[in-house]
C-alpha cells in the first residue's frame, strides 16, 4: 500500500464525538497510515515546520480529516496550512508536493439537506469546498473525490444520538478507508 499521512485538523480531539471515532477506526483499519494531531503537534503556538513538510514529503496520499468551521477549515489547520504550505514547498517552480493525492474529509453540525441551493445554507457542500479545489491545482495535488459525515451536532445530544452518531463516524471510516485504498 501507499504512504498514507492523515491530518487531523480538529482543534480539540478529547472533546470530539465523530473525529475521534473516525481517526481511532481509521487507525486500525490502515495500521500503517501515519496520523498527524494538529492539536497535539501545536506545542507553544508553534508547529514544527521541517517535520511537518517531511511527513508530507514521504506520503503518496493525504487525508485532510476535520470538522467544517464556519464554511471552511478550522483555525488550528489553517495556520497549519499557512505556515507548512510555503511558497516553493506547496506551489510555484521549485514545488516539490505536486502529485500526490489529496482527500478531504468533512464532518458537520448541520444535516445535509441544508447544504442545497434551496437550503439553509444556499449552498451544496460541494459548492462550498471549491477553495480546496483551488488549492488542489495550484500545489498540483489530485484531489479525489470529497467525502461528508453530516448531522454531527452534540448540541442537546442524549446518550442515543451520540452512539448514533459514533456509528456514524465508524461507517465514515469505513468508506474513507476504501476511498485511499482506491486512490
């Protein structure tokens, strides 16, 4: 199998549901992925930038696992983004990630039918992610085909929803596990 580095942009994984669940089955179900904790690796505001392009420099595919922030990435990760994505690593002549495989995988608050045109959000979540696809193509990544967990809401959750949910998140990795095996 491919050099598989899944990053982990959640903020806060000790408070998470669905992340979590994703990462801890993902995990087992890849063994020899290497998953990167952007909230464990931010140590004094600081990331460690060499190793962090050295992780990706040894990858064939990247996962990009996080929760969708106010239509976007969280800030963890993009700062994360910001400061590892540099101009001749990332993008321009000298590139060096041009290539490799890019996956996005989403989790959100809100049910997915209110990510349509006539919906809450006016949007589909496709429709929302093309930053990602812009991003793809100017650092030369394939970027494959997104996958989304909706309705991960905690707010006012019992006991039900939340294993719901788990089971949810363990289905998720099953099917993000499938997409880097095709990938």
């Amino acid at each position: 199998m491919k050099n598989v580095l899944i990053i982990s942009g959640h903020p806060d994984l000790k408070n998470s549901v669905a992340n979590a669940t994703i990462l801890d089955n993902i995990s087992k179900i890849l063994p020899n992925a290497k998953i990167r904790k952007l909230d464990e690796l931010h140590k004094n505001g600081e990331f460690d930038i060499k190793a962090e392009q050295e992780a990706i420099l040894d990858a064939d595919i990247m996962v990009w696992q996080m929760p969708f922030y106010w239509y976007s990435m969280p800030s963890l990760m993009k700062k994360w983004l910001d400061e590892v994505f540099l101009h001749g690593f990332a993008h321009g002549s000298n590139a060096k990630i041009g290539g490799k495989k890019l996956i996005i995988s989403i989790t959100t608050g809100a049910p997915s039918e209110l990510y349509s045109q006539n919906g809450l959000m006016k949007h589909s979540l496709s429709e929302l992610i093309a930053p990602f696809e812009s991003l793809a193509s100017l650092c030369k990544l394939e970027l494959k085909v997104p996958l989304f967990l909706t309705g991960i809401s905690y707010i006012n959750a019992d006991e039900t929803e939340l294993n719901r949910q788990k089971e949810a998140a363990k289905n998720h990795a099953n099917n993000l596990a499938n997409a880097i095996k095709g990938a």
